[in-house]
C-alpha cells in the first residue's frame, strides 16, 4: 500500500508580483476556488519532503488562469523572492474531501491494472496529468512500460481495498506480443 505523502500540491510559485509581497502562483489543484478558505499552506520543494514551512494565508485572489497569494510574514518583494519555485501545499488533512468514486492520485500508485476480459497487464507506477486526460504508467512484466489513457470510457472500476483497476483498452493500444 502506498504510504500518503505529506502534502497534496495546490500550485507552484513562479514569481513575486508587485513590491507588497504578493507571490504568482501557477494552478495545480483540481479544486482552486477552495484555496481562499484555507487558513493555512505549506511552502516547500517537494511534496514528498516534511520539511515545509506553514505559512499563514492573508489573502488569495484570482488573476487570468493564475492565483495571486499573499502570506503572512512575507511582506515585501525580497522575502517573495526567496519563495520562487517553491510549491503550495496543503496537508492531507486539510485536503477537499473527494466525491464518492474519486482518488488522489497518489493513491493509484502501486494498484495492478486488468482488462475487462481478465488479463493481468502490470502495475501503475506513475500518473501523468495531461490537458486531456490522465494517463497511467504502467509496468508491465509482459510488454514492458505501456501508457493507459485513464478516461472514463477506459476506467471500468477503481478497487483501493482490493488494490486493482480494471480498464476497457482500445484496440491495439498493446504491442503483440
């Protein structure tokens, strides 16, 4: 079982905008109207890591597709600078609690991917998020890494407790083999 991170991902700092402190965040939440009710974020360099730093929120508005962010404690350009590059985060507590049928992503990592018919294809060992679609990674004994498009034509069922998803693949999606 895939142990949780963390930290789930809201954005990614880019730049400081304007001289008050203000940070450009670049979006990578599925639920961004939610972040001008959080109280608190963490600020670090990996979702992975433990050692970010919680950061109290003064204010988040909405600027074309990007958040513009204002903590408490930064308060002018220079300490904005120092947050470049830096991801927002949110503790997994704090998380959107998700609507019956959906996953984290992380929480796909690790699960064994079966077709319709049965057959037994490899295990997910990556998510990629694309404009699309998600598309899962797959280890596969038999054909190697093979790329699932994750739609909802193609995800049949999601199983954490028995920690499987069965998908309908397009014809020749995998290699004879």
């Amino acid at each position: 079982m895939t142990t949780p991170p963390p930290y789930l991902l809201l954005g990614e700092i880019l730049r400081p905008h304007g001289v008050a402190g203000e940070l450009k965040v670049r979006v990578l939440t599925a639920y961004p109207e939610r972040v001008p009710s959080l109280k608190t974020v963490y600020i670090g360099r990996d979702p992975e890591s433990p050692q970010a730093v919680e950061y109290g929120v003064q204010g988040v508005r909405f600027h074309q597709s990007y958040l513009l962010l204002k903590l408490r404690g930064v308060d002018d350009r220079n300490r904005a600078e120092l947050l470049r590059e830096m991801f927002v985060m949110v503790s997994l507590d704090n998380a959107v609690p998700l609507e019956e049928g959906e996953v984290y992503l992380f929480q796909l990592i690790g699960l064994t991917v079966r077709t319709t018919d049965g057959k037994e294809i490899g295990e997910i060992v990556e998510v990629l998020e694309t404009g699309a679609n998600d598309v899962y990674i797959v280890d596969s004994p038999q054909y190697g890494e093979v790329l699932l498009p994750a739609t909802a034509e193609t995800v049949i069922e999601t199983d954490l407790a028995s920690r499987f998803v069965i998908m309908k693949l397009p014809e020749g999606l995998l290699p004879d083999r």
